[in-house]
C-alpha cells in the first residue's frame, strides 16, 4: 500500500510498520 500521498497532503504517519504488522499478524495466527 502506498501511503506517499497521505504523508505529503496530510502529514499522516503511519502507527505500525508493514514489518510490525506482519509481526502481529503472525504472531496472532
């Protein structure tokens, strides 16, 4: 997911990382 246009429009950050996500993701399967 391309999160370039959020960032620079909106100043958004994301919370998580794509490598934090996909951490918990499986951690929690």
């Amino acid at each position: 997911m391309d999160t370039t246009k959020a960032k620079k429009e909106l100043g958004w950050q994301p919370t998580y990382t794509s490598a934090e996500t996909l951490a918990a993701l499986a951690a929690a399967l």
